[in-house]
C-alpha cells in the first residue's frame, strides 16, 4: 500500500500504524492527521476514496465522520454559553418552550449535551424523509417522554442528540441551524474542510467518497476481541434501551445518498477530512493560525466529567463531559486529559491539552465498532509512542 503525506520527524511510528492497518486490518481508503501545538505534524491518506471503487484517495478527500459529528456540534451550544448567550444551567424550557411537555420542565441545557437528559429513545421512530427535516426531529424529541428522571443517570443520545442540540440552537439563535452556524462561525475562520450539510457544489465537485462495510479483521497477533455478553444481548433485543436508541430513524438512510449529505443532522452526518478534524480540536485547545475557539473556562468546562459509569444505553462504562466523550475504557484516547468523540465504525477525533495535541482519522470502511475502532487505536498508540520518544 502507498502512503502518501508527510511526518514530522519523531512522528515516523504514525505512518507505520497507519500503513500497517491496510495490511494487517482490512483499512480500503483513509487519512489521518494529527496536530501539536498548532502545528500540523501528520498528514497521511492511502487507499481508494470510495469502499466499492478503484479512483485513489486524495489530500482534500472526505467522509461522513458518524459519530465524530456530535464532537463538533457540542462547540456550538458551548461557544454559546462563552458569548453569553446561552446559560448550561438553565432549563431547555427556558429557550424552547414546547420541550417542557410531558415531565421535562427540569431537564437543563447541561443534560442534552452529557446525555442525561432520559431521551435517548423514540416511541415513535422517524422515517428517513421524517429524519432529515430538522422541524421533524426536534418536534419528535420535545414530545418525548423521558425513560429516566431527566439528571439523575445517562445513557449515550446517539440519534436524539443531534435533534435536541438543534432544536435549542435554532431558538437561541432566531433560527440558525447548527450546520449553519458550523460554517459561518468555525469552518469558515478555520478554513475546515467539515460540512454539516454537504452543500451542492461540493457533492458536484465529488469531495466525499462512498462508504460501506469493512472486513471485521482483528489485529494480527492480538487476541480475538468479543463484546461481553450483556452488550450482545441488549444489542440483539428490539425492545432494549440500546436497540431503540439506534433504531430513532427506522430504516437508517443510504449514507451515500446526497439528500442524506446535504441535510444537517448534528449527530451523526458530517462530512470531514481528516485534517479538518484534527484542526478543528486544535482550536478547542489553542490557536491555529490566529483563530482559538475555546477560552480556557470554556475547554475546562467541555472536558470536566458530568456522567460516569454504567451507560443504560452502550451498557459498558462512559464518561461524557459537555458534549464530549471523555478518555476511559469504553473510548481510549491518548490520556486521562484527552476528550472528543469517536464516530460509529471508525472516524475519531479529540484532543490532549496537556499534550498539545489534536488528532483525526476517517475512514470509508465502517466497522461494527462504536468507541474503540482498533484501525483508530493503533493509530493513537502509534501518537502516544512517538510522544513518548520525544
């Protein structure tokens, strides 16, 4: 395989991890790029751009990230509460007024972002044209009935969190959408390849690949990894909080599909390159080129941990700060510090403070994986290695 890009000396170890999932982990197109200090020090892709196609992946190459989405939608409600317009504590009521039904009048702002909120579910779950119209959604979740007393447990939102973001953003705002203000606000300052809503022109001009299924490899020489019973049961049960959870649009839309892309749903369909990723976290933790998006107030707020334990929803133990997936064993990062958000299948991008760095991978070969992809976490033991010679 042809790795292409480049390596700040000392950073040599990323570039064989990297080579070494396409041997050894069934990687068919990906980049990743890693950031210290501000400064770019990875910058690698190989592969096809598209899981079924031939055409080489380029630099400027991007996918929909999954998951990874909800780490760059949580700075927008956050950048928010910095600019004073937004207070964490107050109730969701308070901006929203139709959220207040049905037993929700105490759920806080805090808790739609560290997923305390009781709504991971839908009674009713949206169809995919339901889905992609973000009045729909937010309507959905404000008529909602919490499955749990809003604050007092958490349990991963992996659907609804992007229609409860959105829908507080777009009356905090006067009706901004939260793709929107992504664009204006920090793509656009940081000159980020991250689109929450593919816009037309550049679905014309083929930035994104196709993505699709990837071989369920397992790491040569490692011991064959197999999720615990409890978690292959709830995944396997129509009726468990966990089935429900990811079933909120039912059937889930062709990711590929350019409505699907151009819509903005804020938890699970931006579309990045890996670059874009790791920039983007290095302007949570400091400056990139004159622009920093966090104030120190506001980064120590993002990455403070407000759930911890058992998840009623992934049933292994999470941490989640504001928004963020903290470092733990459901979802290694580089250290105890670091904090972002891994994209089901495996995209991820987060960042360590303390070590300066900001890290991000894509991918268009999704896995069943959901926090700990091992293409992912080679890629960040590789990260800890190099920094470790330094």
């Amino acid at each position: 395989m042809d790795v292409h890009g480049t390596v700040a000396e000392g950073f040599e170890p990323v570039r064989d991890a990297f080579a070494a999932n396409f041997t050894g982990l069934g990687e068919r197109g990906a980049a990743v790029a890693v950031y210290r200090d501000g400064r770019r020090v990875v910058d690698l892709w190989a592969g096809t751009r598209d899981i079924d196609g031939t055409e080489p992946w380029r630099r400027g190459t991007a996918q929909v990230v999954r998951s990874a989405t909800k780490g760059v939608a949580a700075a927008v409600p956050l950048l928010l509460h910095q600019r004073g317009e937004l207070d964490l504590d107050a109730p969701v009521g308070t901006y929203w007024p139709e959220f207040k039904a049905r037993g929700k009048e105490r759920v806080l702002v805090r808790h739609l972002l560290n997923h305390r909120a009781g709504l991971p579910v839908l009674d009713r779950p949206l169809t995919p044209e339901e889905a992609l119209d973000p009045a729909r959604g937010a309507e959905a979740v404000a008529a909602q009935a919490p499955v749990w007393v809003p604050g007092t447990d958490h349990g991963y939102h992996a659907l609804t969190y992007g229609w409860l973001v959105d829908g507080l953003v777009r009356r905090v705002t006067g009706g901004r959408g939260t793709g929107a203000w992504i664009a204006d606000e920090i793509a656009r300052p940081l000159g980020l390849d991250l689109w929450l809503g593919l816009p037309p022109a550049e679905q014309a001009a083929g930035r994104a690949g196709r993505v699709g299924a990837a071989p369920e490899t397992e790491p040569p020489g490692g011991p064959r990894l197999r999720p615990k019973r409890a978690v292959t049961a709830a995944y396997a049960d129509p009726g468990s909080l966990t089935r429900r959870a990811f079933a909120a649009i039912t059937p889930f839309p062709d990711q590929n599909d350019t409505a699907y892309r151009a819509a903005a749903l804020p938890a699970t369909n931006a579309v990045a390159t890996a670059d874009a990723l790791a920039r983007f976290y290095a302007a949570l933790i400091g400056e990139v080129d004159g622009v920093r998006l966090f104030t120190p107030g506001t980064l120590a707020r993002a990455r403070a941990e407000e759930s911890a334990g058992p998840d009623r929803v992934l049933v292994v133990n999470t941490r989640f700060g504001l928004g963020y997936m903290l470092h733990g064993s459901a979802s290694p990062l580089l250290s105890p510090g670091s904090f972002g958000h891994p994209g089901r299948g495996g995209s991820l991008g987060f960042a360590d403070p303390e070590a300066g760095i900001a890290f991000g991978y894509v991918t268009n070969g999704l896995r069943r994986t959901v926090t700990a992809d091992p293409r992912a976490q080679a890629l960040v033991k590789a990260v800890r290695t190099a920094l470790g010679a330094r």
